[in-house]
C-alpha cells in the first residue's frame, strides 16, 4: 500500500474527510498517482450499530449481597486451609485499644454585618486644613463657617469648594465582615485621592461636631481619634461644636471665641514656615 493511500485510510478512520484535487493549476506540481478505490462504503443500518454498540459494552457489574460480604467461604478461610496441612491456628492476639481522637473543631464563618451609612461634608481651607462637617452642611452653616474663618484670619473670602463623602458608596451595599474597618478605608484613600489630585499638603483636620447623634458618633468612631489625633487620616485634629448648635445658641459662639483666636495664631505660625519661629 502506497503512502498516500495509508494517509487517507487514516484520515478515514479518523473521521477526517480528505479531499483530491481534480484539475491540475497552472505551475503547479502533478498529483501523485495511486491506487485508491472509489467505491462508496456501504451504510449500516441504524439497528447494526445500535447492536455493535451493546455487544461492545461491558458486562454489568454484579454487587455483592451483604451476606456474602460479611460471610467468608469455608474454602477460602485460612483457618481451614491451616487445618488441613496439619498446623496450629495462631494466637489470636488482643486488640489494641486507640485512643479516642476528639474530631478538629470546625471553623466557624465570618460572622456578615449591615455597612455604616453616613456622609460626610468636607472642604480644604487654604489648601492646608481639611473642614469636617458631619452630613451635607446647609448654606447658613456655610454662611456662619465663613464668618468664623475670617475673624479668626484663617479663611478671607468665600469658602472653597465642598465635596460630600457618602458611605457606602453604593446604594444597596452587601454585607460586609468588618464595617468599621472598611468605613476607615474608604474614608482614607477618598481624602488621599483629593490631596493627590487637587495637590493638597494636609496639615490638620477640623472636625466640627460634638456627639450629639448615632451618625456623629459613628463618624468619629471612623476617624478613630486618639489623643486628639485622627489614626484613619494621620492628621491632628481640632474638635468644635457643631454649626448647627452655634446657630441656635449664640452663647457657644461667645464660648468659643478663646479657641478660635488660638487656632488663629497657629494658622498664621505655620503659614510662616519653620524660619520665622527660629
């Protein structure tokens, strides 16, 4: 058998039609005579192959009945076989008695909880210091914020922009393993993203809330301070009332007069630069 007539059995047996060329191409090279037979296979009947197919296929499995299983035949048993070339069964030795291995206790699943949900009011003052205002603060409280910057010579002018934190970010939040960790995360990379972006150089926050509600408390609990230091922005902070009750009480303003003026002075200290404090 030629070559070429092998390679087409093959490609046959394979299910790989194989195709001959029946004109010659310009320029191109003679196909290669062989003996090859054109005659049509002929076709088996569906019932044919059906019945190949089941003559083909294994025998079915026969399972064993329980009694079977547990029950051994006497020919086969080693007792037996032991009796009749004449030698004594062994000693059957007592068992060993294993310790009871108590199973390993199962890890139990992280235990899912609700997101915080809260937002957050926050502006740069002299691309220096970050204003925190809990909720969307209201234009009075803008107005009373900008009339407080100014007496204390921090802030000339109208106030900058405000961009408002909301968290979670999405609507209908999954449920989260730890919510106050990722409170914090997210609250840190969106104020280091608006320094990178808005080339802010943050020196300290101003947080204008006391706790009076759940949402303020929550937010402070995000800022996580200690010792009057933010540990999610590592920034100091400054801690004021919050703007609504200065609003509503015009004691607290008159209170708050000898912070404000000391904050003032630090303002204008470090506006100076290291030099001028020498």
């Amino acid at each position: 058998m030629t070559p070429e007539v092998a390679r087409r059995y093959y490609l046959d047996a394979m299910g790989i039609t194989a195709w001959a060329s029946r004109y010659q191409l310009p320029n191109a090279l003679p196909t290669e005579a062989c003996e090859w037979d054109d005659t049509p296979p002929e076709k088996t009947p569906p019932r044919d192959r059906l019945q190949a197919v089941l003559d083909d296929a294994p025998p079915p499995r026969k399972e064993a009945k329980p009694a079977e299983l547990s029950t051994p035949s006497p020919e086969a048993s080693p007792l037996s076989v032991r009796a009749l070339l004449g030698q004594a069964p062994p000693v059957a030795e007592p068992p060993v008695k294993k310790e009871a291995v108590s199973p390993a206790p199962k890890p139990t699943p992280a235990t899912s909880a609700k997101p915080l949900r809260f937002a957050l009011s926050c502006m740069c003052i002299g691309q220096r210091w970050l204003s925190l205002h809990p909720g969307n603060i209201t234009p009075k409280e803008q107005q009373l914020l900008s009339n407080i910057l100014q007496a204390a010579s921090i802030q000339q002018g109208e106030l900058p922009s405000i961009m408002l934190f909301e968290w979670p970010p999405m609507a209908n939040a999954f449920e989260v393993a730890e919510p106050l960790e990722e409170a914090r995360e997210g609250l840190s990379a969106f104020i280091e993203g608006s320094a990178s972006r808005k080339g802010w150089k943050l020196e300290r926050v101003l947080w204008w809330g006391e706790h009076e509600t759940q949402q303020t408390d929550e937010i402070w609990q995000v800022l996580n301070v200690q010792q009057t230091h933010s540990q999610t922005l590592a920034l100091p902070i400054w801690q004021g009332p919050s703007l609504a009750g200065l609003i509503q009480n015009p004691q607290a303003k008159r209170e708050l007069w000898p912070a404000l003026n000391v904050l003032g002075q630090e303002w204008q200290t470090l506006e100076k630069g290291p030099s001028s404090r020498d």
